[in-house]
C-alpha cells in the first residue's frame, strides 16, 4: 500500500499556524516540508552549499510563520510565492556576503595566523574557549530548559531522531524545527549582545 503525504492547501496552513497548539506545530511542518525542495533548487541557481541553502530557508520558513501570527502577511500572494521571495532575498544576501571583501572584516585571525609563542597561544586558545563556552552556557539557560536541552544534545552530536526520542518530540522533523526555532532564539540573543 502507498501513502501519498496530503499537502495543505494555503488557507488550511494559515489557519492552523494561527489557530495554535498542536495544530499550528503540524501545519509549520507541514509549510516547512512543502516547499523544502526550493533548498535543493537554490543550491544550484545561487552556487551556495546545501547547509547555507538549508539555513536560509529555514530563517524564511521561520520569518513566514512568524508573519502569518501577526497578521503580517496579507494574502496578496501565494505562500509559496511569498516564502519563495523571503528565501531568495535571504539566499542573495549570503551570495553578496560570501562574494565581498566584507566577509573577510568578519573572518577575523586564527591564532596559528598570528606569530606568538606556543605557550602563550596555548593558554590564549584556553582562555577564549573557556569564556566562549561560560557565554554560550549562561546564553543558554535564557532559552528555557526544553531548548537548552536540544541544543545539548544536538552539540554533543545527537541526530534529530534521537533528540525526538530522548525529549519525547512526535517525530524527528518536530524536533528539527523545534530546534531550528531554539536556534534562532539563541541567534537572536547572541545579536543583542
């Protein structure tokens, strides 16, 4: 027997993101999933890796959801239309920044690039990792215990299968937008800073 996986129409998809709970988690996953095939067109059109594709449509699946709650997004469009364009203008923006100079300001020095001693550099290197892990630790319990506990694990390198039968997720693309979602949460206190 085949299964054929329902897609959901537009109006079916806004008013379960809207109407909330269980439902809303469903109809994210089911936008995200929908048009998930635009991560692999956008790798060969924009020439980006497939994990910049991926991480840009996931922060325009992220932006779409977060304008149908607040009644942003007006319906002038399709959604596929409209997630569409947010992907593409996020996709061009990582082309610009991967084809400039600008890149390289971000880029900064490792510390084998500069000429210090390799005792110094040893505790330099010591130094910056303890005060980068204590940051994103303390960065971390702002998020919540849940969120805290998947970004753990996924750090430690437990798949999203795993994550979504150790925190009891429903399956494991719940646990991947799940934690996509705690991912742009800490992307966005790490912004404030």
């Amino acid at each position: 027997m085949i299964f054929f996986k329902r897609t959901l129409s537009d109006a079916d998809l806004i008013a379960g993101i809207r109407a909330g709970g269980m439902n809303r988690r469903n109809c994210e996953n089911g936008l995200y999933d929908q048009f998930r095939y635009l991560i692999r067109e956008a790798t060969f059109k924009h020439k980006l890796l497939p994990d910049e594709c991926a991480s840009a449509y996931s922060d325009a699946v992220l932006t779409v959801i977060e304008h149908i709650s607040s009644q942003r997004y007006e319906g002038r469009s399709g959604l596929k239309t409209y997630l569409y364009q947010i992907f593409y203008n996020k996709c061009v923006d990582l082309v610009r920044r991967n084809s400039t100079n600008r890149q390289s300001v971000h880029q900064g020095h490792s510390l084998e690039e500069l000429s210090i001693a390799d005792e110094t550099r040893t505790v330099l290197q010591k130094l910056i990792s303890d005060s980068d892990v204590s940051y994103l630790r303390q960065q971390l319990t702002m998020l919540g215990e849940k969120c805290q506990q998947m970004l753990l694990a996924w750090g430690e390198g437990f798949s999203d299968e795993e994550i979504a039968r150790n925190l009891a997720y429903q399956s494991p693309a719940v646990a991947k937008t799940s934690r996509l979602r705690c991912l742009e949460k800490l992307r966005n206190l790490y912004r404030k800073q």
